[in-house]
C-alpha cells in the first residue's frame, strides 16, 4: 500500500471517510480546523453529508439525528469545544446512539491555548457528561495509529450503539508524517436498522429515539452499561507494553507524551538506567492489569508523564500500584510542549533523588 | 352504527394526550396529525420532539420520532433530513425551546433553508416547568420568574419569531396563525398542511407560528385563556402569512 | 344531518365544544368517564351538524357522524 505524506487531522477525515462515516458536523476550532476542511469537500465525494455547524452543541445534536436514521456520524472539536458538546454526548449515550467524537487536545482550562496539550483526560474517561455514563476512550500516539483506531472507531460505536471518543492532542492533529491508508469499508445497502428511525420499505417502524426512559427504566439502561463497561474491560483493553521485562523504573504516559518518553527512555538505557513504559491505548477502559501485575520486587518506581499538570492519570495509576511503589509525575502544560532533554532530564532526577533517599 | 365522516386521526394513539385540559398544545397536534393522515405520509413522518410539554407527544404520536435535546431540535432535524431526505421531518417546539435556549438553531436552520418544517407554539410561558417567563411572555404578564408582570427595562420585549425568520432568504413559507377561534383553527390548519406539502415537493425550509394557550400557567379557564389570548397576544403577535414563496414558484 | 359523538373518555371537560357550540346545543352532564370527567350531553334537537364542536375539541374526543338523507 503506497505511503502518503499527510497532516494528522486530514488523515484522520481520511481515516473516517474510508471507516464508513459518512456525516459529519463540526465548527472551526484550532487546533483541529483542518479535519473539517477536509471533510468539507471529501464526504461530498462519497455522497456523504458534511455540515458546518454555527457552533460545537448544533453539531453534536445534528450527529444525534443523523445517528437516529443509523447514518454513521462523526464530530469533532478541541477542548472548549469539547466541553460544549458534553450535554449531548450525554445525550448520545443515553439514547444509545453510536457517534465517534474527536477531541484533538489543546491548552487550557478556560480558551487556554491553542498548543497541544493532555488536559482533558478526566473529562474524556471520568466524565464526558453529565449522569455518570463511560466512553470509550482511544488515545493514539502517532497519526498512522490515529488513523488505525479513528478507522476501527465508528465499529465499536455500532456495536455498544454508543459514542466513543478518539482522544488526540494539537501535535498529533497538525504534524504531518508518513501514514498508510487502509481500504474503504464496504457499506450495507441500507442505513436502516431494527432500532433506527426513518421508514425501511416495509413495515413502518414507530420507532422512538429518546434518552427519556421512566425512572425504573432509566436505572435498568444504567445497570447494563456497568455490565457492559465490565466487558470493555475484559475484552477491549489496548496497551502497548515497552522494555518492562527488567524495569526497575516504569514510566506511564499516552498519546504524544508517550513518544517523548520513550526517547528518554532509549537515551536513559543508554546510560544503564532500567527503565520501562506502559503506554494505555485506551484510557477507557484503563489498562489496569499492565500496572497491577508489575513485580514490584523489582520496580522502584512509577513516573506519570503527560503534557498536563497536575498529571491527570496519576490516581488512576495508584489505584493500580496499591502503594507497593512510590508513584512521581512529571509534565508541562497550558500549551508548553514536552521535550526529550528536558523530560530525559527529569526522570533522572526523580530516580537519583528516589536512589539518594535509600 | 352511522359512518364516521370524522374520527381522532390515526397516527394518534386512541388515549387522552399528556396535555392539561383546554390545551391548544393538544389541539395543534391534532392539527398535525389531521395533516399527515390526509397526506397520506404518516409512514415516511420523522417527527423531532423539543423539551418542554410537547415531549408527552413522544407517548401520544404513532410515528417516528427522536427526543432532542432543550432547543436542538432543529439540529436533530437537520441530521436527520440530510440523511433521509426521503422522509418528512418537522420539529414541533415551545416558546422556550425555540425562541430562547434554541434561537440559535431555528434561526440558523432557516438560514440554511433546510428541508424541513418547524412548528412553533407560542403560548408566552415554559409550561412544564410551572410558568416562568419566556422570551415571548407579554409586557406586564404575570409569571414564576416575574412576579410584577413583565419589566422590559429590565427583561426586554416579548420576541416576534415570524418577524425575525422572514427577514432570512432561505425560507420559503412563515406563517403565524392563532388557534383561538373555529375559523382561524380552519386557517391554521390549511397553514399546517402547506408547511407540509412544502416539505414534500422539495421546496425548503417552512416556518409556522401558532398562537396558543397555558390555562394552568396563565391561572384561568380554557374558555378565559381564549379571551385572554384574543385581547393580548393576538394583539402583540400579529397573525398573517409573512412568507410565500412557494406561489411565486407555482406562477 | 350529521351528528357529533362524544369519545366520553378521551374527553378533559375543558368546555371549549360549550363555549363555541354556535346552537348551544352542548351542556355538561351528571355523569364522569373513566377520568372523572364530566363530558357534555348532545341536545339534538338544537344540533345543527356543523362540527365546529369537533373542530375545536383539542382531544379530538368527538367524532362526526353521517346523517340519513
């Protein structure tokens, strides 16, 4: 398959258009502007539908109704825009719609900036909304797996008739890189399906697309996504596990943080440092396993890297390490990129100070 | 048995609508369903519900339907349009829901022309919440959240949604009828039933205005609300066609 | 002449058929529906057929009936 040389949001409308999304409603926000300017006149292509919207909550709600027809819809935003589309992904859940959402991180909170950051992260796993419902969360760390995992989204979406959130940050969505494509996906006949509205042919369906259940009811659907929450955690876990085998010092961080890292990491072997990473894919559900089930006859110590401060995953990381280690952070935020010196640099001092206090 | 020349239309269910009694939220509905039986379209209806008290149709209707969220509905409905352009979508809402949390969407929904029909019942108060102001409770009318009557130094004036759509390029049909009396409840209905023949020859986007009333919110009798309506908003909202393109097209 | 039927239990005693009726031809009975409504009793006699009671029932509650020529 040829390579192609793209910009990570247009290869993530890319990605999209070849996983079968074929509406999407958006607003300009920086710095993700470019996947709705590509889809402007890709969708149109492959007689898909795009819309821009006059603000963030009008797109999330016109991805509701196109969702309700089964159409495969997306959206996508940065940060603030994010934050104004909560109301509705609450909504997408609760009526169980599949929809996949794409955050590409920025500054904040607040306008914050429009440089990259990682600040979002208890927003997209603890709370997308209000009502307490989950999401899956896909954070990749390169635009190839940006465009592999926005590609498999909308299947996931389908299958738990859910939204599901592709968490990505400002470096990811306006570097360019190399980036393989893969096919277009063949698409059903039909849109319709048992749950969808919009007459099929053939019986008419008086179907009722709602998030209003009666209280009784309402607690049932909760109930199911506990135990469909359960499932993600038992079968959709994706973790990439690096250099752990001997780590007497293991770093966790996601999406771009996770290969500034991992250069530190190289250079830090280099010097005899035994140092390892866990990089979550999905930060919901969350790896737990990977951190719970490290020796910690061996491990020394945990290091939370993220363009954030305070490190947003950190209690999700000591919830798994149990105290059995010290658990540090290191991070910039606000739209400061991380760096590989100076992140190389602050692992060492973690460990020298960790090592000089016996 | 003597043969039915007229019958609850069918794509109500046959039990009693959510509505209070004397509610021309309930009468605006059968209006609706009036239209959609006698256009025979009552298959290809997607019908996008607001937040407010016409949310009870979503157990009233035999149709399609998506519950949107307070003031989306027009959004909804644009998402579900452009992706089944086939079907007859409108969006029936309130005054809070249109003309206050959702201006917004209606007004940018119209501007769009989208093919789609909003119905907009005007009855100067948010009914399911227990009668606080909206944006088109009168001058000097009573309400939860202004006690004193309505100040509009201090809450501006009630909002003319008619006004404001026809000065779009877009829509093709707005219209505001009141349901206050036999005859214009005829009028509104024909309004009713042209905002969704519209729809169905491709013409775009059509807006219709319909004066109602609150018995319970306005503290007085369905047959007192009447007069009320006919002494004050009907006095404040003009009712008249304001948008026709459709017939320029036809000449 | 056609004739109104009451659907008695669809009907919310709102009084709006009463109170257009054009022939006061409508009045509230003794009796309740299922609801506990008092629904109107039909004087045909002073029925003229003209249906505006069906027009403005907002609950749909009255059907019209073909009259015998």
């Amino acid at each position: 398959m040829a390579k192609l040389f793209m910009k990570g949001n247009e290869a993530v409308g890319e990605a999209a258009v070849r996983g079968g999304i074929r509406f999407f409603a958006g607003y300009p926000i920086t710095p993700q502007s470019e996947l709705p300017e590509y889809l402007s006149w890709r969708l149109p292509e492959v007689c898909g539908t795009f819309i821009q919207a006059e603000s963030e909550v009008a797109a999330i709600n016109m991805v509701y109704g196109a969702a309700a027809t089964g159409a495969r819809a997306m959206t996508g935003s940065s940060s603030p825009g994010i934050s104004l589309k909560s109301e509705g992904i609450s909504y997408l859940s609760a009526a169980e719609l599949p929809a996949v959402i794409i955050n590409v991180q920025r500054g904040g909170p607040g306008l914050g900036s429009i440089q990259p950051a990682q600040q979002d992260y208890l927003q997209a796993t603890k709370a997308p909304g209000h009502g307490g419902f989950r999401m899956m969360v896909f954070a990749p760390n390169s635009i190839q797996e940006a465009v592999d995992l926005v590609y498999e989204a909308p299947e996931y979406a389908d299958r738990d008739r859910s939204p599901v959130l592709v968490l990505m940050d400002g470096c990811l969505g306006t570097m360019m890189d190399e980036v393989e494509l893969p096919p277009f996906k063949e698409l059903p006949e039909t849109i319709c399906k048992p749950w969808t509205v919009g007459y099929d042919g053939t019986t008419r369906s008086g179907h009722l697309i709602t998030p209003i259940y009666p209280e009784a009811g309402l607690e049932g659907k909760n109930k199911l996504a506990v135990a469909r929450t359960k499932r993600w955690e038992e079968n959709d876990v994706q973790v990439e596990e690096f250099m752990l085998d001997d780590a007497e010092w293991v770093i966790v961080a996601y999406g771009i943080a996770s290969r500034v890292a991992k250069q530190a990491i190289l250079n830090l072997r280099n010097k005899g440092v035994k140092v390892g990473m866990i990089r979550p894919i999905t930060l919901f559900p969350f790896p737990k396993k990977s951190i719970a089930e490290l020796d910690y006859s061996q491990v020394k110590g945990l290091i939370d890297i993220e363009m954030s401060i305070p490190a947003l995953m950190r209690e999700d990381i000591e919830l798994q390490v149990l105290g059995r280690a010290p658990v540090y952070e290191y991070g910039r935020s606000g739209g400061v990129l991380l760096d590989d010196d100076s992140t190389e640099a602050a692992i060492w001092k973690i460990i020298e100070e960790a090592s000089s206090n016996g | 048995m003597a043969e039915k020349i007229y019958t609850k239309p069918p794509c109500l269910l046959p039990l009693s609508s959510g509505f209070c009694p004397g509610c021309l939220h309930s009468l605006a509905t059968k209006l609706i369903a009036e239209s959609i039986d006698e256009l025979g379209v009552a298959e290809k209806v997607i019908n996008v519900l607001p937040v407010g008290c016409s949310t009870m149709n979503s157990l009233y209707w035999k149709l399609d339907m998506v519950t949107s969220a307070h003031g989306r509905a027009p959004a909804v409905a644009t998402g579900v349009k452009r992706c089944r352009p086939d079907a007859l979508v409108f969006a029936y809402q309130g005054d809070g829901d249109l003309a206050s949390i959702g201006l917004s969407e209606v007004l940018m929904a119209a501007n769009r022309g989208e093919h789609i029909t909003i119905f907009f019942a005007n009855n100067s108060t948010y009914g399911m919440t227990g009668g606080q102001m909206a944006p088109t409770t009168l001058i000097g009318q009573k309400s939860t959240t202004c006690v004193f009557g309505r100040d509009p130094d201090t809450t501006g004036f009630p909002i003319r949604m008619c006004e404001l759509v026809k000065e779009l390029e877009a829509p093709v049909y707005v219209a505001r009828f009141a349901l206050n009396s036999p005859a214009n409840i005829r009028k509104a209905k024909k309004g009713i039933k042209k905002a969704m023949q519209n729809q169905i020859d491709g013409l775009g986007f059509s807006f219709v205005e319909l004066l109602i009333n609150c018995p319970t919110n306005w503290g007085m009798s369905p047959v007192q609300s009447i007069a009320y309506m006919e002494e004050n908003t009907m006095k404040y909202f003009p009712c008249k066609v304001f948008v026709d393109k459709t017939e320029e097209e036809e000449k | 002449m056609n004739k109104p039927s009451y659907v008695i239990n669809l009907c919310k005693s709102c009084g709006l058929c009463i109170h257009f009726c054009p022939t006061k031809a409508l009045q509230f009975g003794e009796e309740r529906n299922n609801k506990g409504h008092y629904y109107p009793i039909v004087d045909y006699a002073a029925c003229v057929g003209c249906g505006t009671c069906a027009v403005v029932c907002p609950e749909a509650a009255i059907d019209m009936l073909k009259g015998e020529e």
